[in-house]
C-alpha cells in the first residue's frame, strides 16, 4: 500500500463484493431465526440481536476461551479476535499492551490508553493513567466477553477504539466442581479450581482460585500468579441480585526488550535486571437487575476497589554512558579504606581492561558525593502506587413502543471518585558483570549526594491526588420496521482531576499542584438494515473523549521538562482527546453453518497527546496536544463448521499515520539532528508517516476437529506483517552498521498453536498444548536507543569513538521483544457433581 493511499475506494469495492455475496447468501439460505444477542452497554441490562447493532461485535463465550486453551485474556484475543494484536513490550505473558485498531489497553504507565474494559459493569481500567492489568482479571471466571469497536460514547472515558465488556460466572449458569493441574516447561505449574450450584429458593453462588508459577523461559524471570474470585447471588422471578468478590496477589517479572545482537547470541538474556511488579488487589461488585414491568427494567451496580502497585526495575543510567573509563584517584582510594572496604584495585598495575569500572568508581564518588549520577552506570528506579475508587450505575430501559413501532430506551447515571497516590524513586548503583544492578545507598533526589553536571539529579514524585467523574448517558434504538434499525446514543462525562504535590507543593514551574475539569457530551448514530434473515448491513458515526492523565498532566510544562518515565515536572492544563470514527459493513449467513463478516472504518484522533522534544534540554520532553492522528482500515471475518470440523480466520488491513506535524526526540534514529551519533537530537514526523508498533496486516485462522468423542485436536496461526520500531516515527531510520544498528522495524512472523483433548472418562479430560509449534524466533515489538553493552553483553560501552567537542558519542541500537520459544503443558481437568 502506499502512504498517499485515499480511503474512498474502499466502501465501494467492500459494497460490490458484498453485494455478490449478499446475493449469493439469499439464494442458498432459506430463512433462519435470528438467536445471537449481544449486551451493548458497560452495566449488563437487556439485550439485544446482533442484526440490529450498527458495528461490528464480536463476542466469545468461556467454552471457546476454553477450546482455545488460552492461558490468559489478552492471549486469548490475540488469537482469535479480529483486529487484536498484542507487542509484549514488557517480556511476560501477563504483561502484553493489547492493541485493538491501533489502540491500546496496557498495564505499562505513561502508555497512551486508548480502549475501555469492563467487568459486571465495573470498569478495570486503573485510576492513575488508565492502566488495564490483565492479570487481576481470571480467565476461569469469564463467562463471555464482547468487543465493541470504535468510540463508543456509552462506556465512558477513553473508549477511543473501542470497549471490552467482560461478564462472569455464576451458578445458575456453570454449576458443577472442577479441579486442574497443570505442568509444563520451564517450571510452569498452575493448579485450579471452580464450583457453582444453585438451590429452590433462588440462591446460587460461584467460586474459582488459581494458583500459578513458572520460572519463564528467559533469565531470571520467575512470575506466580494467585486470583480468587467468588460471587453470591440471588434470583427469584424478576429479581437478580449478586454480590463479587476479587482478589489476585501477583509477583510478575517483565525483563523487557533486549538488544538485538545480544538476543542473537542468546535468545532467553535480559538486558538488566531486576524488573520486577507486585499488584495486589481487592475489588467488590454489587450487581441488581429488576423488572418492575414487560416495559420498564431497572439495572445497576456498586463497587469499591483497591489496587497496591510496587515496581524495581535495573536500568543502565544513560548519564553514564559517554564518561570515559576513569581509574581511582588517591582520594578515591582514601575514601573506600576510610569506610572499610577492601579489594579494591590500587597501585601502578591497575588499568583499564582490570580494573571493574565501574563499581569501585561508583562508590568511591558516593562516598565523596563527587556526581556519583556521572560515574554510577546502574540506576535501580523503584515505584509504589496506591489506588482506591469507589462509584455505582444506574439505568432505566424502557421496551414500549414508540409511535407504533417497537423501541428500545435506555437512560443512565454514573459515578465514579477515586484517590491515588504515586510515589517514585531512583537509587544510584553498578553494573554487576551479569548485568545486574546494586545500589549504593545514594539516591537521585538531589538531598543524599546524587548529583549531574554539579547539579541536584532529582528524580523523585510524591503525588497525591483524587479524580471524580460524573456521566449521564442515553440510547435509543428505534425499529422503523423488521428490516431498519436506528440507534442515536449520546453521554455527557464531567471529571475534575486535582494533584496535590507532597515535594513541591503550592503550584509554580516544577510543581505537580494542579486543578483540572473536563467536560464533554459525546454523541453516536447508527443505521443497521435487514437485508433478508440471512443478511444485514450497518452504518455508524460516534465520537469518544478521554481525559489527560496525571502522568500526562504531570510532564505537561514546556519550562519543566521531563524524562519519561523516570520523573515528571509540571502540569499545565492539557485539552481531552476526542475521537470520531465512521464505520460500515455486512454481516451474512452462506448457510446455517457458514457466517461472514466484512467492514471498514476510519478514527480521527483530534488533539492527541504525544511526548515531545524540549526545545531547551536534550534528551527530555513533555506531553503536550497536537493536530490529529488517524485509524483506517478494512476487516474481514469467517466461521464455519463442516460435520466434525470448525473452521474459523479474520483477516485486518489497518493504516495507522500522523496526520499532523511535530517535532519528537530520536537520538537513536539514523536522521535526527544531533551533532554527532550518539548525541540527543530530534526528528520531524510528517503528516503521513505510519506510527510505530502498528502493523499492517493481521490474519488468524483456526481449526478444529472432533475426531470422535473422545479425541479433539485443534490448531491456531496468528500472522502479522512488519512493524516500526518506537524512536522511528519518521520512518526515515536507515542503519549504518556502526554507530546506528538495527533496521528500525520488526520482521513479520506467523506463530502455530496446537492443542489436543482426549477425554479417558466423561468427568475427566486430558489437553496437551503446543505454543510456537515451529520455534519461530521471532519479535512483537521493538525501540530504538542507546545501548551500554558489546554484543556478547558483558562490556560497558564507554568511550567508543573520539570525542566531539566535550560529548562523547555512543553507540545506538534496536531492542526487541521476544517472542517466547516453542513451549508446552500438559493438563488435567477433573469434573464432579
């Protein structure tokens, strides 16, 4: 495709291909009851048949999440969701950024969210910057979940691309007892439990834990997994209430991208460690669902959640990375006899290849308080995030008939108040020969002796701060008669964010203090058409909003810039991004056993939020809006069975470009402006150039077979084409082999599943699983940057070329995620009751 590509085409061409099979469709199916329904709002209410929704839904039930073997949620989408791709930026499986039309849930703070995830009506996006972790949510306790696409006003803030609606289990609907164990490589041991029932009088209850270890297949990189969900339920003719329980205690290691050449010489190496991250969490749900009448349905919800986030992550300290290999003077050697230390190298037989630079250096300058930032290559960065939101909805759906055709309004309120504290920390230290990082007890806070260029290196945040978001939302859906369906949908969203600062409080350049309210009415429009009972088509406009978040306020100042992630400065007032997306398609039966799908869309992104170069400091930025930037693209879909086969594939053209002008940092990319490779600089994105980690082309297929009762065998492909890394969103990065390496994208890849069922008695199942069949070695994502080590990984690069001026160059290179090798499990399921 190329970059002037013009969108117009593409509904034309969608419409006559349609067209044909629309006819095709009508004369080889008779006429069929439509029986898919789908929930189209966040608090689960009345539902809905697909034929009359103007978007393109996808939806999946816990038996398909089940036939997949997934190992968790966003594995599941990945496989089997049209649209989805994850980058596992983070090196764990738990960890991935889950992109949906070039929109992204991710657990990784600072990243643009741009997709909304709900469950029983709770919304799970995180308070502080609208972090989704996959792993507070069980996959035994899903039910089903469905995908809304596009800016869907009706499930709130940042439902830019689109919304996940997530319901779970409970007794009246998965009765029964079930226990799983699981073993597998690379010390993967999970062991699992369910039970549900129900009784006369109208109660009925659902438990599930999982308990989840594995030493992971690169270095040091252990994660145990521990979730506990439980709900209690009561129904009685037009009553449902339940009441939820949640709790995960989780220690997650994400080891991260690695260096290109050192991941050649050793596929499972780290780049530095340790990176670790331990959520803990506790939410409680109450759920209610009443029928005052045939006409007139109350539903809503209460929650209250805790979240408690820790992280320490092991990071080269790029302020180290042009200093020269010093030796230890008199007064270093002073310093560490003077604090006891031995061992040290000393005398006219230390130089440079044995002397351990840069630990004795290290601590030597601490000890004196001589700008240890310069001479100490480690940093270990550590975080603790503290979250508590409490909030409720509620919603009236009224089902008479309006005008004498049949309609469907639904009003609501909702309310949502949170607090979060964030509070961050860098500690000076070395590079171990393994790449580890140990501290010296010398933080870079500008108190303690961590200074750079003689100047406090203050990387510290104590933030404080509490959000409230009020929401009035409203969709009709009116049927003119059984073939035409129009839906109008619009939500007012009003949110007041305030930061107090525990540093520097009182506002003013370098405070975080800051006081924020957005307001915004969000309106949607849909037109969908019965062709025949086998055939419908849609047509839809809707426009979505999302608030800037306190990291994005808090590195907002121009005069106080920041570098991401390790500090924030700053916080003038940034404006909501808004999203505006137009959609069309067809959905179509060939027969009762074949089904299609076909649509395309297009999202305008207006005032995005970007990290920009400062045009003051080298090397920091700040967030800040700018014009706009776009989605567009074309998705196909089919599923089929053919007696004891299924078969299934979705197929995604997406076009993701700047559509704005700016000026981003790029030290690493081949074409920025500095002076000399290695150096800060920054490059010029232009309007067409395609954003980072977005690939072009997506395709699933899956299979399955049914080879009798017993045998099940299933297979599964998820293939992408290339894409760019972060640090080249000018497109223009070209290698030198030298001072810049890497070609600045990923390869495309395909990666095979396969699994296989056999049941030995009717309550008990065997499955084996086989991930990455064919060993691909292949990488999700990427990012430019300099890089601290050769390529066997154990010498710090300092110094590699002449100076230039008083910088010293360094050499840049491409990180890359790995994608885990072939692995596999073997598990067993025991029913009862």
């Amino acid at each position: 495709m190329v970059k002037n590509f013009r969108f117009s085409w593409m509904p034309l061409a969608l419409t006559a291909l349609c067209a044909h099979l629309t006819a095709q469709a009508q004369e080889l199916t008779p006429r069929a009851e439509v029986v898919t329904v789908i929930g189209t709002l966040p608090v689960p209410g009345v539902n809905q048949p697909l034929s009359e929704i103007a978007s393109a839904v996808q939806t999946a039930t816990s038996a398909e999440i089940d036939a997949s073997q997934a190992l968790n949620l966003s594995d599941f989408m990945n496989q089997r969701l049209g649209g989805v791709h994850v980058n596992n930026t983070q090196g764990n499986p738990f960890q991935m950024d889950v992109s949906y039309r070039g929109f992204t849930a991710s657990p990784l703070l600072g990243t643009p969210q741009g997709l909304s995830v709900y469950m029983d009506g709770m919304r799970m996006n995180q308070p502080f910057g609208d972090v989704v972790s996959w792993d507070l949510m069980p996959r035994s306790a899903i039910a089903s979940i469905t995908l809304m696409p596009g800016s869907n006003p009706l499930f709130g803030l940042n439902t830019l691309g689109g919304a996940l609606s997530i319901q779970t289990k409970s007794g009246l609907t998965h009765a029964g007892t079930s226990v799983t164990g699981t073993a597998g490589q690379y010390g993967r041991r999970s062991a699992e439990f369910e039970h549900g029932g129900r009784n006369e009088q109208g109660l009925h209850w659902w438990i599930t834990g999982n308990s989840y270890n594995e030493t992971g297949w690169r270095d040091a990189s252990p994660s145990q997994v521990r979730q506990l969900f439980g709900k209690l339920g009561y129904k009685d003719g037009s009553t449902d209430v339940a009441l939820s329980i949640s709790h995960a205690d989780n220690a997650l290691t994400g080891n991260g991208m690695q260096e290109m050449r050192m991941l050649a010489n050793a596929r499972n190496s780290v780049y530095t460690r340790p990176d670790q991250t331990e959520n803990r969490a506790t939410q409680i749900n109450l759920t209610a669902k009443h029928a005052l009448s045939d006409e007139l349905i109350f539903s809503g919800n209460a929650y209250a959640r805790s979240v408690h986030t820790r992280s320490l992550n092991g990071d080269v300290n790029d302020n180290a990375l042009g200093q020269s290999v010093y030796q230890l003077s008199a007064n270093d050697r002073s310093a560490l006899q003077n604090s006891g230390y031995t061992n040290y190298p000393a005398g006219a037989g230390a130089n440079a290849s044995n002397t351990p630079f840069p630990m004795w250096r290290c601590i030597a300058q601490a000890l004196q308080g001589d700008e240890p930032a310069e001479k100490c290559t480690g940093l270990l960065n550590r975080t603790r995030t503290e979250q508590s939101n409490v909030g409720f909805a509620g919603q009236w759906t009224w089902l008479a008939p309006l005008a004498g055709q049949r309609n469907q309004l639904t009003g609501g309120l909702a309310y949502d108040k949170n607090q979060t504290r964030f509070e961050q920390t860098s500690e000076l230290g070395y590079l171990n020969p393994d790449r580890s990082v140990t501290g010296v007890k010398v933080y870079a806070d500008g108190v303690t002796g961590g200074t750079l260029d003689g100047v406090p290196f203050d990387n510290r945040v104590d933030l404080r701060g509490q959000a409230t978001t009020w929401s009035l939302y409203a969709t009709d859906t009116l049927s003119f008669n059984e073939r035409l369906h129009l839906t109008l949908s619009a939500r007012y969203n009003h949110t007041h964010i305030r930061n107090n600062d525990q540093i520097t409080p009182g506002g003013g350049t370098g405070s975080l203090d800051g006081d924020h309210s957005f307001s915004r009415l969000n309106p949607a429009l849909g037109l969908a058409f019965v062709v025949s009972p086998a055939v419908s088509a849609y047509v839809g406009y809707n426009e979505g909003s999302r608030t800037p978040t306190s990291t994005e306020l808090g590195c907002a100042d121009p005069a106080s810039p920041c570098k991401l992630p390790n500090a924030m400065a700053g916080d003038p007032p940034l404006r909501q991004v808004v999203t505006k997306t137009w959609e069309a398609g067809w959905r179509a039966k060939l027969s009762p056993q074949t089904q299609w799908t076909a649509g395309v869309f297009r999202a305008d992104n207006t005032d995005d939020i970007l990290f920009v170069a400062s045009d003051t400091q080298n090397g920091f930025g700040y967030f800040r809006n700018f014009g706009q930037t776009r989605r567009q693209g074309l998705e196909l879909g089919v599923q089929s069975r053919y007696t004891r086969w299924a078969f299934g594939g979705q197929y995604t053209w997406l076009q993701a470009t700047y559509q704005s002008p700016e000026t981003l940092g790029g030290s690493a990319n081949s074409s920025s402006d500095a002076s000399a490779p290695g150096l800060d600089g920054n490059i010029s994105v232009r309007p067409g150039d395609s954003i980072p980690l977005m690939p072009r082309h997506i395709l699933k297929l899956h299979a399955d077979y049914q080879a009798n009762n017993a045998w099940r065998v299933g297979a599964s492909m998820v293939a992408t084409s290339s894409m760019l890394a972060r640090g080249n969103e000018n497109n223009q990065h070209q290698p030198d082999g030298l001072n810049y390496l890497g070609s600045g994208r990923t390869a495309g890849y395909a990666v095979f599943n396969l699994n296989a069922r056999y049941q030995s008695a009717p309550d008990t199942t065997w499955t084996l699983n086989i991930a990455n069949l064919f060993n691909a070695a292949y990488a999700s994502a990427a990012q430019m940057g300099p890089t601290a080590f050769s390529a066997n990984g154990q010498q710090f690069v300092a110094r590699p070329y002449a100076a230039v001026g008083n910088a010293y160059p360094r050499q840049n290179s491409m990180f890359v995620a790995p994608g885990a090798p072939r692995t596999f499990w073997l598990s067993l399921r025991q029913r009862f009751n």
